[in-house]
C-alpha cells in the first residue's frame, strides 16, 4: 500500500473574526498532523497561515504543485473571496472543503464558514463547471467524529486509489472456454484504474512447476497439509498443489504482480490433470490476490477489496447459485477457492473436485486435483464488482448468516441482511439486478462493511454504483 500526501490551505477574509479564524487554523493544522503520525498512512503538507488573496493563492498554488500532493483541503477559516479558488482549483489533485461550525449562537456572525464552503462549490459547479472538478466537503471542528469519521473514509479511498494506479494484474492461461461474459477492454481498465493486465501461457507455470526439487516441494506439501483436514486426498495432488503454487508465487514475484486472473479449467486438467482451486485460496490466504477462471475484473475488484482492508484479510470470488425467498438470503457459493481465513469452527477440508477431471481411454471419468470445502464464519461482508469494463460498480454489503443451513459443497456461506448501496434489498430484488443488468457470474467478497470507501472511490473516479431493479412480472430492460 502506498503512502499518500495531504495538503491544506486555510481561506480567511479581514471583515470576519480574524483572530479566531487564524485559530481555527491552527487547531486544524495540529490535528491533522497528529493523524498523520497517528495512521502513519499519509504525509501532511500545509501552508502556515491561512491565505487572504489570490495572489497568496497562487503563490500556495506553486508551492503545493512541487508536493505531488494526493489530495488538498481547503479549510474554510472564515468566508473568503471567490478568487482564490481559481488558482487553488487549477492544481491537478483530489480537492476537499472543509466547514467549520460556528462559535456562537446569535450576535454578528463570527466567521460565516459554511458559506464560504456553499460559494466555492457553487463557483466550481457553474463558473469552473468546464473543469468537471470533484470534491469532497467536510464538516465539523478537527475533533469531532462528524469530521474524523469522513475524513477517515476519504484516507482509505484516495489510498487504495493511488495504490491501483500502475498496479500489474497476471492473467494466466486466457479467459476460461466459453466464459464470454468475462472478456474485459485494458485500455478502459488503464484509463479509469490506471492498472495494466499481462498474460502468461499455462505452459509456462507448469514449466516452473515441474522444476523445483523433492525437497523443497517436500517441505511445502507438509505445510500445505496442516492447513485443512485431508478427505481421501492422492499425494500426487498434494505435490501438484505445492508445485502450482510456488510457480505462480514465483511468476507473481518476478513480475511484480498485484494480483493474478487464472484460467484453472479446461486447461490445468488437459494438461497437468489438477484442479488448483486450493492453490488459489492458498494464494489469497498468503496475500497474492488470486481470481478464478480468468477473470480480469474479478482480480481488480478482488484487489480494491483487498487495499481497503490493508491487505489483512484474504478476499474471495464467489458464484450464485441459489437464492432463498423465505429469509431473503442468497447462498454464495464456489467450488473451492477461499482461503482457509474464512472457514468456521468446523475448519477447511481438502476434497477432490465435485466436477472437473479428466477422461481416461478406458471412458471412465477422474475427478482431480484439491478445493477447499469450507463454511464461512458469520460476520460482516461486502460484495464489490467492477463491470462495463470498468464503468460502473456492484455494491451489496451483508452478513454471513446461519452455519446450520444447508448448502453444497465448496466453499459456501449463506448471506443475509442484504443491502445494495446502502438501500435494503429482498434476495429476489438482488438476483434480478444482477440478471437485468447482464452482470457478469462472478461476486468478489471481502470482510466488513466497506460500502462508505467504495462508493466514494466510484465518485472520486466517475463509476457509477449500480441501483437495485425491484423484481417485476414483466419483462425489464437494462438501465
């Protein structure tokens, strides 16, 4: 994750309370750089005395120019003369406004804070309005959970956005056959997220996979199995699994890769008789985001999922399979490709495929390689997908519900509660978004509620959150 920088420039006019707006000023300057220490996430860069002129402003102009900045606070220190938001304006970063409240409840108005902040939103909104300038405005004294709570959303989007920029996705093996529905444009994908996909042959995985040594595949297939409970598991899997996986980590290594899309089939069983839907998950619990089926957007919505959550916590990717009206929730669902992170109590157990393998001359059919059969613990979850090629965003947040229900085998949880962009959504509304929308078949799932930061990253880069399609009788088209 990278490090972002912060500036700040207060704004003040002389007909105001001038020696309370130069404290106000300071107060914002001490806290701010108390946070920056505190979060060790951003470094503070801000102009000493708040500025009165657009020739002051220009001259901050330049100054927060040579900084590179990630994004730039204007504190509203009192109101303030329109112009100084033009230079301010001009300098190519994420721009934030910030309101202070009022000291006092009657008598002359004491610094007029919230106006200014209405003005220059206004000027940026029809006078600059060419410039399609975003921002973000705050409000509340540098103490406040008003101010600190958005602020704090504000740092995990604008990070995790200039974490993706020149971020380097891995598609291994192509799209998997026939999966249409995940083919992707890199030049959009470059364009919004500023990330880059190269590709590799399967051919070259299996190459490295079958060059390490015995023994230091030995000493991994030990450590793999103390992962998860073994289920009449071949040891030829167990050192297919361990070889599979330093290859990819390798090629991942060396290439300086954020995160892979894998084609794990046809392919692996037509040419190494393995499925790696366990690699992946071990992949994903080591911190090497890993998708499946090639799927490009999976990878990056996988990866923003996982640069919120400070790469702490292993993301999935998820099928729909089935929807329950009855308690409104809806079972996500794949063959086996979740970390070990997510299992419950009752832990991971490695199986052998339930439908991929391969057939023999004699006609009968092999089910191969290892998946990861888990039921995920109960806890807060959000569903995020990039899709139209980068231009608009699945949003759903919930909570992984009732370990007892049934479901099929893989690695499963049943999701309840369940909210599309914050808007409270039946499991029937849900599945008919996706399918009205033509969404692709994939979901990457993370842990908590993320959907603050998400939907404020999809502002700061224009993509748009899909809205639930409430389920009707008749025929809808796409929106």
């Amino acid at each position: 994750m990278k490090k972002i920088k912060i500036g700040l420039v207060g704004v003040y006019l002389t007909k105001f309370n001038v020696s309370l707006a130069l404290n106000e000023y300071q107060r914002a300057i001490r806290a701010l750089e108390k946070l920056s220490r505190e979060t060790g996430i951003f470094d503070f860069y801000p102009i000493p005395k708040p500025l009165i002129s657009k020739e002051e402003a220009i001259k901050a102009q330049r100054q927060m120019e040579e900084q590179n900045l990630d994004f730039l606070i204007i504190h509203h220190s009192s109101f303030s003369s329109g112009e100084i938001i033009l230079p301010l304006a001009e300098i190519d970063t994420y721009l934030g406004m910030w309101a202070i409240p009022e000291p006092t409840e009657e008598g002359p108005l004491p610094l007029g804070s919230l106006v200014g902040v209405n003005m220059y939103a206004s000027i940026l909104g029809h006078y600059l309005r060419d410039y399609k300038i975003r921002f973000k405005w705050f409000f509340g004294s540098p103490e406040s959970e008003t101010f600190i709570e958005s602020f704090k959303v504000t740092l995990k989007a604008i990070r995790t956005i200039k974490s993706l920029r020149d971020s380097r996705i891995g598609l291994i093996g192509g799209i998997a056959q026939g999966f249409y529905d995940l083919y992707f444009d890199e030049r959009r994908l470059r364009s919004i997220y500023g990330v880059s996909v190269y590709t590799h042959e399967l051919s070259e995985v299996l190459k490295k996979a079958e060059s390490y040594s015995e023994n230091k595949i030995g000493r991994l297939i030990e450590d793999i199995k103390t992962e998860g409970q073994s289920k009449n598991i071949d040891k030829k899997y167990f050192e297919k699994a361990a070889r599979v996986y330093l290859a990819l980590e390798e090629i991942s290594r060396e290439n300086g890769y954020e995160a892979l899309a894998i084609s794990c089939w046809p392919k692996f069983q037509d040419e190494y008789e393995f499925a790696p839907c366990s690699t992946i998950g071990r992949l994903n619990q080591n911190g090497i985001v890993a998708a499946c089926e090639g799927d490009i957007l999976g990878a990056l919505s996988m990866l923003i999922l996982n640069y919120l959550n400070d790469n702490k916590y292993p993301v999935t990717i998820m099928d729909l399979p089935k929807f329950d009206m009855k308690d409104d929730s809806l079972l996500l669902w794949h063959c086996g490709p979740s970390a070990q992170w997510w299992a419950n109590d009752k832990g991971m157990t490695y199986c052998t495929h339930f439908n991929l393998g391969v057939r023999r001359p004699d006609g009968s059919f092999q089910k191969v390689g290892i998946v990861n059969d888990l039921i995920f613990k109960e806890q807060d979850v959000t569903i995020m997908r990039i899709v139209n090629d980068g231009t608009r965003m699945l949003l759903t947040t919930g909570r992984t519900i009732d370990q007892n229900k049934k479901s099929y085998d893989g690695s499963r949880g049943w999701l309840g509660e369940v909210r599309m962009i914050n808007k409270k959504v039946s499991a029937l509304d849900f599945v008919n978004t996706v399918i009205v929308y033509r969404l692709p078949h994939h979901f990457p799932l993370a842990l908590g509620n993320l959907g603050d930061e998400l939907m404020e990253i999809s502002s700061w880069l224009g993509v748009e959150p899909l809205e639930p399609v409430p389920y009707r009788k008749y025929m809808q088209n796409p929106r």
